[in-house]
C-alpha cells in the first residue's frame, strides 16, 4: 500500500541512526512544502509534488507541520490502582520515603496488581497505551515491576508480550525486577528470587531488558550488580532507575558493566559524568516527575549534553509520580526547567530515545528508508509546541504510513 501526505507546511526531524549529542543534538533538518510517500510502512520520497496516481491512499497535512513520532522510553503501563489520595497528601508536605515505609507508594500498587485479574490488568494497559497514541506516541517501553514475585512478574510479563502481539506500535518490554524491596521480604532471598526470574525470563524471551532501582530506599550497586550480572548472562540489556533522589552513585555501575540507559539521574558526581560520557551512555530525564511531586529540583539538561551525553526525555508514566502521559507537556516542562532548547528536546524525544532502545535504524527520524512514523501537528511552527502550554497539538498520529489517531475536530 502507499500512501502520500501532502500540504505539510514544514517537516522537522533529525537524520542519521545514531544518538545525537554535544551540538549535534541541538540540530534539525527542516524540509518546506514538501510531500511523504510512504509504501509498505517505509519512507521512499520527501519531496515537492509527488504524484498521487493510481492506487494512493492521501492523507491531507491541512497546512500543518510534521514531526517524527514520540518514541516513549521510560513508562510504566501496567498496574492496576490508581493512587490520588497520596498524590494530595503529598502536596500537603508528607514525605513520600515515609508514606512508602507505611505501605503506601509503590507497596500499595504492588498490593492493587497483584489482586487484580488478568482481564483487569489488560484492559488498564491498553487504555493507557491509547493515551500515549492520542500524545503522540508511535513506539514505547513499558516496564514491568508492579509485582514483585516471581509468579507475579511473570504474569505482568505475559500480558505485556500477548498486547506486544496486538499493538502496532513498536514496543520494548523491560523487565523491572528490581523495583523495590516488598514490604516484609528479607532483601537476599528476594535477590535470589528476582535472580531466578531473570533465567525464567531469558529463557522464554520475554523481555529485551532488565531494569533495577540503584537508590538508598530501594538497592545499593552490590544488589544492582548482582541482578544486572545475571540479567547480561540471559540476553538481556540493561536499562536503570538510579540517582532520582539524591547522588547515590549509581553511574559508577557502568565501570564495569555494560548499561543502556540511566533514568531520572537528577543527581549526579564528576565521576559519574565522566564515565557515561566516555562510554557515550543514554540518559533519560524524567521532569515530570519532579512536577507531579511538586519539586523544583529539575535536571539541568545542558549540563549533560555539553558533556556529550546523549539526552532522552521521557513521561514516566505511572501509577504513583507521574500519572501523566502528556509528552508535549513534558515537552515545555523540559523547555522551561531544564535549560534545554527546541531542538535538543525534540531529538530527546525522537531519535535519542530510539537508538537508546535499539531501533535508531528503522525510526525516531523522518528518512527515506526509515518507517513513516509521523505526527501532524495543528500548527504552523516548532515553537508553538513549546507555546500552547498543556494543549494536544495532535491532528494525526501515523504508524508505518497509517493513521492510528485522528483528532475529531
């Protein structure tokens, strides 16, 4: 099948199947007046006029402009339980460490998901997952890691890979193992017992990563390397949760150990700095959390990047910190928090995140050759993403040539 955009007004994207980083990653392409084709899911032409004989399916870009899909790095969609009261108890100055401790937090998710049904944890997870596709979203990862038994993770795990059959988005399944201590578990045998989940999970193939929080409230980076060890030996890479509330020291992980992307990384030595920059490691930053947690302690971006760290940005859709998966919301909050300029966000949110999960070859760019993954958006420039504060700027979300969202007008 081949389908042909026309009336797009502008198209920005970056170029190139590699993470963008220093000054390269505050570059973007910007095509005017030009047309898509699309066949078979693939780019084969951007350029002026193409003809639209035949058997062409057109897709009208109203005068709008085009950008790459969103490619969602860092979320949490399956749960079940939704967590409101702490979040207002939060904003009342109770402190979240102390909530945890009592069983709320993410205790109190793990609770939820592991009553739920298989039907209940399904459909939760396809709505959410409709709501990153309404935000723009044409691929994501979705963790695991509400849970936290053996049995429990694997039953997340199978629902995630049986939606992974359905979707028709690209999607990349993380194992999160390493969560959390539960509540009431002595913490060696619930390493032995995550541990003994990772070879079960390698074995059947049931996910491409293996994510553990590095942090004084849930593991040091002797736990982390024992998991991530075992992770490595059954296949699977690694993606970690560290550093979010305080310089805990969990880039020095990457010393030894073979790491694709430190999230929230809010907190940070020279040290830690100097090796992910050396090692050319993703980070995905996560500013909405610091929102939904009413802090002000946003992640300085351009520090990173001038050290030659490639940025990913990210929702961190979840149940608890960050239930939201506005990514143009996140968009501005990067733009106004985080020192970071248009262009180095909109790389954040496209081909870094992309080749951080292994897919930089076939997407997170508007290319020939790469998949027509592409948001149409209502209105004329870049910048008035980062203007229409909270607004959807959606018109179309186009998976491999298709549109998988239209916005009712």
């Amino acid at each position: 099948m081949k389908t042909v955009i026309k009336n797009l007004k502008k198209i920005y994207t970056s170029e190139g199947k590699n993470a963008l980083t220093g000054s390269d990653q505050n570059t973007v392409r910007i095509y005017c007046n030009n047309d898509i084709e699309i066949e078979n899911g693939i780019i084969k032409k951007i350029t002026p006029n193409i003809s639209t004989e035949n058997d062409v399916h057109i897709i009208d870009g109203q005068g709008c402009i085009a950008i790459p899909g969103f490619v969602e790095s860092h979320t949490h969609p399956i749960f079940f339980g939704t967590r409101e009261d702490e979040f207002v108890n939060r904003i009342k100055g109770i402190d979240y460490e102390k909530m945890t401790e009592k069983g709320g937090g993410i205790n109190y998710s793990i609770k939820k998901t592991r009553d739920a049904s298989d039907k209940e944890l399904s459909d939760t997870l396809k709505r959410n997952i409709r709501k990153f596709i309404k935000n723009g979203v044409t691929t994501f990862e979705a963790k695991s890691g509400y849970a936290l038994t053996k049995e429990g993770e694997l039953r997340l795990l199978k629902i995630l890979n049986q939606y992974k059959q359905e979707t028709e988005l690209d999607m990349k399944i993380t194992y999160l193992g390493g969560h959390l201590l539960p509540k009431g578990r002595k913490k060696d045998d619930f390493i032995s017992e995550v541990i003994e989940t990772i070879k079960i999970v390698g074995q059947r193939g049931l996910a491409d990563y293996f994510d553990v929080w590095v942090e004084k409230i849930a593991f040091n980076r002797d736990d982390a390397a024992l998991m991530i060890n075992e992770a490595l030996k059954n296949d699977l890479k690694i993606r970690i949760h560290t550093n979010e509330l305080s310089c805990f020291g969990g880039g020095l992980l990457a010393n030894d150990l073979d790491i694709s992307s430190f999230d929230h990384f809010d907190f940070y030595s020279e040290e830690e700095l100097n090796i992910i920059a050396k090692k050319g490691i993703n980070v995905t930053l996560l500013p909405l959390t610091q929102f939904s947690l009413g802090e002000e302690n946003y992640p300085n971006g351009k520090k990173l990047i001038k050290r030659h760290i490639p940025i990913s940005l990210s929702t961190d859709f979840n149940p608890g910190t960050s239930y939201s998966s506005n990514i143009q919301f996140l968009a501005q909050l990067a733009f106004l928090k985080c020192n970071m300029n248009i262009n180095e966000i909109i790389n954040g949110l496209t081909i870094n995140p992309a080749v951080s999960l292994g897919l930089g070859d076939r997407l997170g760019s508007i290319e020939v050759g790469k998949q027509g993954d592409i948001l149409i958006m209502s209105i004329p420039n870049l910048e008035s993403i980062f203007y229409s504060i909270g607004m959807n700027n959606i018109l179309y979300t186009i998976k491999k040539g298709k549109i998988i969202y239209r916005r009712n007008i």
